[in-house]
C-alpha cells in the first residue's frame, strides 16, 4: 500500500467521504472554543485518571474473538447474487473486496459497482441494482436521502440493503446498519482514554474535526463528555476544519494553531487523514512535544506510529464489518432474522507503537476472524 498523502487521504475516509459529496455541503470554516486552564488538573492518583487507564487497557487488548457466537444451523444456499455498490474511495473498494473474499466461501458472485461518490453516480449505480435484480445489496457511507427512491423500490421488490459507516437510520429498506449513529461513540471514548492515561490526567487538547461528516459526531461527543469526566480542569479545544482543508492546507493550519497555542499538549484528530502531513510540518516548524492520537487510523498514520511521529489511533474493523455483512445475509436466505448481527458489537482496539499488529496497511483486529465466521457457516 503507498503511504503518499494522496494514498492515505483516499484510503482513510472508510467510506465517510461521500457524505460530503452527496449532501453538497458547503464548505465549514475553522471555529474554535478557548482552552480552559489546566492549573487545576488531575493528580495522578486520581479517580478519573485511573477510569481513564482501566478504559485504555481494555482497548489496548488486541480482540480474539467475533463477538456472533450463533451457528447459521441451516444450509447456506450459493449462486446468490449480490451488488456491491463502492463510494469512490479506495477504501471502500477494500471493504468490497472482503465483502467478495466472504461471498466467495458461500459460493456467491459478487458485482461491484463503482460511483464517484456524487448524488447521480449513487443514483445511477442503485438504478443499476434495480435492473439487475440482485439477491441483495451492500453499500457504504450513502445517506438514505440520496437514493430514497431506488430503495422503496428495493424494498417493495423485497431485496435487502445492507449498509455500514453511514448516519442513517435501521428499517425502512435498510436491513442491516452496522457503524451507524449508536455504534461509534466507543471510539471517542478510546480517544479519550489514552489522552487522559498519556498526560497523567494533566492535559490540554486540541480536538480537530470534520463537522461535514455527521458520522463524526458522536465520536467527537463521546471524546468531550468522557475527557472531561476523567481529566477535571485539563483544557480542550474544538477546532472544526472545512472539508476544503483535506488534503492541502491541514498541516499549515495544525501549525498556526499550536503556535497560537503554546500551552496545548495533545493534538486529537477526528479522521486519520486530517493528520496526514501533520509530523513534517511540526518538525519543520521545530514544534515538538506534542502528542498526537487519530480516530480511524490507516496505513499513513500506522506508519507514524511504528516512526514515532504519532502516538496513537482507533483502529477501524473493515474486515470484520464485511464478513459480518455476509453471515447476517447467509441468515437472511436461510429465513432467519440478521438480529444477531444487528446486534454484534463489532471489535475495536487502540493502537500505539507498543501493540501495532502492523503497519503495512489496514489489518484485521480479531486475527483469525475468518475461520470463526466459516465456523458459524459450516465451512470448517
């Protein structure tokens, strides 16, 4: 996998990027909220750093298990069809490709569609699904609004749509939500507990975020209600970024913003990509000291982290999302419900130097979760 910044941009939005595209929102400008003083932080002793520190051993643990224990118990039928509709990352293309690997143990062929990511280009590729009367349809990061009228369509033709990574809602024609709204909150808790364990509860943190990607939003939450129930007095600061800033300027603002802010400690992005960049124009700035931890990492940031130029980030399940797409599928033409895995915590884990898996590029987090979803299939 290239680890250029134009690689890793492309790969680190998991299907989120879209989002952006497909509501045409208009570009956000930079807003921040001053820092409150950290003279009265935390002692090390204290209760809510050792909360923090109880909370990031947890997501230190690398998982070993899928967390669907229930055997499908009926014979899975193959020459299914599915249509895999990609968003126009590259990222999304690689969760295809596991959605396909899966498909293919169950004997299923799989035809991925390609969009731009736009509103016509989602449009014409559910138009496409439409005509192809497909067994099922998988799809990340599109909002309902978009191809409202091809999924009553879908539905009324009773051809399930599994979707992951969007802000949407479960029913009406989505079958299956994984990623959704009350799924990634844990991951500003993760965030959370390695800031506050890291600083010894003593920090002052710039949060950066990208306000465009609604999905973002409970993870940001979940970050500042946590962060300051276990850092009582330490600084935040919200920074939100404009889409516009991705991939050109988000280092020189990174930059401005510390100069600025000399007291500032830890530096916390909502996305790997907003960090992509970031360590080289911190050395050539000649600030140092920082501490930097991502949600959602990627090859770019894992690559950091194994340099030392980053401290940390969520690792985001793709894998284990996409089998999991296929088992609630193999239940659906078996005649069961997808409850199980509606209901499936997916795993998640907090990545430092210390328990990188690798940094060649995206890993699985439960390492043979392959042979534990063959295993509910009968395949092993």
């Amino acid at each position: 996998m290239s680890s250029t910044p134009g690689s890793a941009f492309r790969r680190a939005l998991t299907a989120l990027a879209p989002v952006t595209a497909l509501l045409a929102l208009a570009a956000c400008g930079s807003d921040s909220t001053p820092a409150t003083d950290t003279t009265q932080a935390a002692a090390p002793g204290s209760p809510g750093l050792a909360a923090a520190r109880a909370a990031l051993e947890k997501y230190s643990q690398r998982p070993t298990t899928i967390s669907v224990t229930e055997p499908v118990g009926k014979k899975i039928p193959k020459g299914k069809k599915i249509d895999f509709i990609l968003c126009g990352v590259q990222s999304c293309k690689d969760l295809a490709d596991f959605f396909t690997e899966a498909a293919g143990e169950l004997g299923w062929k799989v035809k991925q569609i390609a969009t731009q990511g736009t509103p016509e280009s989602v449009q014409a590729a559910y138009e496409q699904a439409l005509r192809d009367k497909p067994d099922a349809v998988v799809a990340s990061g599109f909002p309902r609004a978009v191809y409202a009228k091809q999924l009553a369509k879908l539905k009324a033709a009773e051809i399930p749509v599994v979707q992951s990574n969007a802000d949407d809602l479960l029913g009406d024609g989505v079958s299956l939500l994984k990623n959704g709204p009350d799924d990634v909150g844990v991951q500003g808790e993760m965030l959370a507990s390695w800031v506050v364990s890291n600083s010894d509860a003593k920090a002052n943190t710039v949060y950066f975020d990208l306000p465009a990607y609604t999905i973002l939003k409970p993870v940001k939450d979940s970050f500042a209600a946590k962060y300051r129930k276990w850092c009582d007095g330490c600084g935040l600061d919200d920074v939100d970024v404009p889409i516009t800033a991705v991939g050109k300027d988000m280092p020189d603002r990174v930059v401005s913003y510390l100069r600025s802010h000399p007291k500032v400690t830890h530096v916390v992005f909502s996305l790997g990509l907003l960090n992509v960049g970031v360590p080289a124009a911190l050395k050539t700035a000649g600030i140092t000291g920082r501490h930097i931890v991502v949600n959602v990492g990627d090859a770019q940031n894992y690559q950091y982290i194994q340099s030392g130029l980053t401290d940390g980030a969520m690792a985001l399940n793709s894998h284990e999302t996409a089998w999991l797409q296929a088992d609630a599928l193999a239940r659906h033409f078996t005649g069961q419900p997808m409850d199980v895995d509606q209901q499936a915590a997916l795993p998640n884990m907090l990545v430092t130097k210390d328990n990188l898996p690798s940094a060649d590029g995206d890993f699985p987090i439960v390492e043979d979760y392959q042979a534990q979803f063959k295993a509910l299939w009968g395949l092993s």
